[in-house]
C-alpha cells in the first residue's frame, strides 16, 4: 500500500499578526536559546492533524471543506495567553494561545472540520480542541528563566481575522518538519 500525505488543516495568521507572535517569542528566546524555537514560516494555529492521508482522502476532506467554508464566516481570533504542554513544570511544547474557553466562531470550525475528517474516515480526535501557535520545542529540561518568563510575560493579545482555512502538507527531514501548500479554503464573504 502506498503511503499517504502527511497532511493538517490549519490558520496562518497575516504578516502583521505573525510580527507580534515573533516580538512575544524574542522575549522567550532571550531566557532560554536551547529550546528549538518554530519559524516564521511555521507559526500556525492546527485545527487538526489528519496524519497520513490517501488521495481518496484528501479529495473528500477538500470537498467537504469547501462546504465548511461555503458556511463560515471570516472568523476572529485572539491569542492572549502562553502555555506548555504537558505542564509547566515539564514543558515540551512552548505555546501561544487563546483564552481557556476558544471563541465560539473558531469552536465551531474546529467542530465542521473534525465532522469533515472523521467522515473521510480520519479516527476522531480523543484530545479536546486547544487553539494555540507552537513557538518552541524543548528536548530536555529547560531553564529556570524561560519557566518564569512564561508565567511573567505579559502582553497586549493579538489579534486577527482568519479568512481561510490552509491544508498543508508536512514533510519530515531530521532537522524537523516543512510545510507546503496543499489547498486554500476561503471562508464565505
């Protein structure tokens, strides 16, 4: 069997919107260079990983999208908190986030494209949706000063609209992942 297309749906935010994510993680940068810090080409919030996917697959997805799209407006998001995955005290994703509780526009996206996904036979997604641009990736333990700088940092929330939803393909090299441009869905007028 052939393998299929490493593949995600995602929202990339506007120039202006990714200048303001990259001034907030300068800040961390500064307290911690050791951590695999993300591009600018990379700056993305997930709206969810599908993993490998057959052409089947992705001309099922792609069509059911268009008709998420077709259905949605241009939605607003706000990136207002930072955090780590799993925890604070262990992080291995350093992140930049929405509130606790996403807004509801983006909630319901997320909802349209997990429906879209799991009809194409993508198996449902068991975590629950937590709307966030990874900005670094630590390998081991990270310093003391990074921890407090993320708990401390504080920062006006960026904002932007998100007018399309972007497929992506995610090539993996050793040096970590690339993405190219799959399929734009725009987000109905």
């Amino acid at each position: 069997m052939a393998k299929g297309v490493r593949t995600f749906v995602g929202i990339f935010p506007p120039a202006e919107s990714l200048a303001r994510v990259l001034e907030i993680q300068s800040v961390l940068k500064s307290a911690d260079p050791s951590v695999r810090w993300e591009t600018l080409r990379k700056l993305h919030i997930t709206l969810r990983f599908l993993g490998d996917i057959d052409a089947n697959q992705t001309q099922q997805i792609l069509s059911g999208l268009t008709a998420v799209g077709n259905s949605l407006p241009p939605i607003s998001i706000g990136l207002s908190r930072l955090g780590c995955f799993p925890r604070i005290d262990s992080p291995r994703i350093i992140w930049l986030g929405t509130g606790r509780i996403p807004e509801p526009e983006l909630g319901r996206c997320a909802l349209e494209v997990e429906r879209v996904c799991v009809a194409a036979g993508i198996k449902e997604e068991e975590r629950p949706f937590s709307p966030h641009i990874t900005l670094g990736r630590a390998k081991g333990k990270i310093s003391p000063s990074l921890i407090k700088t993320i708990e401390s940092t504080t920062f006006e929330p960026v904002q932007f609209l998100c007018a399309e939803l972007l497929v992506m393909k995610s090539d993996l090299s050793p040096s970590g992942s690339a993405y190219s441009l799959l399929s734009t869905i725009p987000l109905k007028d």
